[in-house]
C-alpha cells in the first residue's frame, strides 16, 4: 500500500500551535488511542520506515481518521515539542 502518493505534506510550522495536553507522540500511543477511539488527526513522517508507519496508518484509514504526512522525523518530533524525531503523532479527544 502505497499512501504517500496522493498525501499532503505540511511544514512544521503550521503544526506548532499542537497544544501538548492533546497530543500523543509515537507508534505505540498512537496505536492505543486509536483502540481507545480518541484520535483526531493522525501524523506520520514520510522519512520514517515504512515497516513501521503503513500498518499505523491502515489503521488510521480503516478507523476513519485523517492522515496527515510530514517532511520529515524531525519536523514532527519539533512540531510536538520534543528534541527527537517522531515517527508518527496524533492529535487527541481529552478525556
């Protein structure tokens, strides 16, 4: 499956304004919020192996919710406030 074709590619400045109470960084908690149906917006990092962000983001597209392809693992890692690269993150419902 190859999703990265037809995707929108947003810089990360227009993503800094992700607050950090409604955000959640990474494959694993990505995954979790999916299950617990609290994500919003679903980002993956185009740079990152696709091994690990296709399946994610089936299930993001299996789920109904948007994806959202960035640059790079850096970008997204800055837009969610963290010194590293993120290979996937995800806007939340709060609880």
């Amino acid at each position: 499956m190859d999703t990265k074709k037809d995707v929108s590619i947003v810089k990360c400045d227009t993503m800094a304004e992700i607050s950090r109470a409604n955000v959640v960084v990474g494959i694993k908690q990505l995954k979790k919020a999916l299950r617990a149906g609290r994500v919003q917006t679903a980002y993956f990092a185009v740079d990152a192996d696709p091994a690990v962000t296709e399946p994610a983001a089936a299930l993001c597209d299996s789920s109904a919710v948007p994806v959202v392809w960035v640059k790079t693992m850096a970008q997204l890692g800055k837009a969610c406030g963290i010194d590293v690269g993120a290979s996937a993150a995800a806007t939340i419902i709060s609880t």
